[in-house]
C-alpha cells in the first residue's frame, strides 16, 4: 500500500531534492572550474585537494593513504591513482611509516610544496573570491554551518551502512 504524503512532507521532499540536487551540482562545478582554475600547473581539483590536506602542519610527518582517504571521504582506490599522479609528477612521495613497516606514509615533496604555495594556493584563492561573489563572511559561515550538518548526517548514514556489512 503507498502511503500519501501529508503537504508538510511533500514540501520537505520538494526542498530536500532541490538542495541534493544544488549540492551535486556544486560538486559537478567545483571539479569543471576548480580545474580549469590551476590546471595550468598541471592539477586537478583532487591533486588540489590532497596537496592541501598535505600541507597542513599537523602533517608535516606524512599521513598514511588510508588516513588521507577517510580525511578527504574517498574510497583508497581513488585516491591511490591521484597520489600515484602526484608523485609520477615529483608534488608528493611515499616511504615506508617507521611505525609500520606494511603502511606508507604520503609526504608533499619540496616541488610539490612550491606547486602549492607558489602557484595554486594563490590562484586558489582567486578562485574562491570569484565563486563566493556577493557572499559576506557571515554568509559564508552560516553555509559551513548547515553544511558541516549534513555531512555529520551523512556519516552517519555511512556508518550506520559500514555496521551493517553493506559495501
């Protein structure tokens, strides 16, 4: 029997759909214009987003590739080509973790820092200046706000199907 939604869980519906479908879009966007954005230097917008994650400070010891995949939310195997890319390229390396011989440890390489810092971070934040036209900051932190929500959700989502045994 098909249950008959009431107006309020229409409406929910209708809304949720259109901002889902607004967040993919977004997503389709940032990888096209990300990289059009810095591919002059030869990146992607996953080379973008783990040369960032890399150069944080609280990495500088490397970070182990299953360790940057839950960091970044990207299955091991994707990101296994985009490093194996960076480091075809000389950005990133990968050596043996003193602490466990079986894990490497993902480092950004002295050319890879330069690529970053040099060249992409500041066409990087070119880039955000022009995707976030008309936003004020409070704008933008409510955004992060409802945004960090979701994904909160969403892990649990993840989790929840992670228990259960579902690929």
């Amino acid at each position: 029997m098909k249950k008959t939604l009431s107006d309020n869980e229409a409406t929910r519906l209708a809304l949720a759909n259109r901002l889902f479908f607004r967040l993919y879009q977004c997503a389709n966007m940032l990888h096209k214009t990300g990289t059009r954005a810095i591919e002059a230097h030869g990146l992607t917008t996953q080379q973008w987003a783990v040369l960032g994650a890399l150069s944080r400070p609280q990495v500088d010891d490397g970070m182990k590739l299953g360790d940057l995949a839950r960091y970044l939310m990207v299955s091991r195997q994707n990101l296994s080509g985009v490093v194996g890319r960076l480091e075809r390229d000389g950005h990133v390396t990968s050596i043996p973790d003193p602490n466990d011989r079986r894990s490497r440890l993902i480092h950004m390489t002295a050319s890879g820092r330069e690529v970053w810092l040099v060249h992409a971070v500041p066409l990087i934040a070119e880039y955000y200046e022009a995707a976030l036209e008309g936003f004020g900051v409070n704008d933008m932190v409510h955004t992060v706000h409802y945004l960090l929500r979701i994904l909160e959700n969403m892990r649990r989502l993840d989790t929840a199907s992670d228990d259960a045994g579902e690929p």
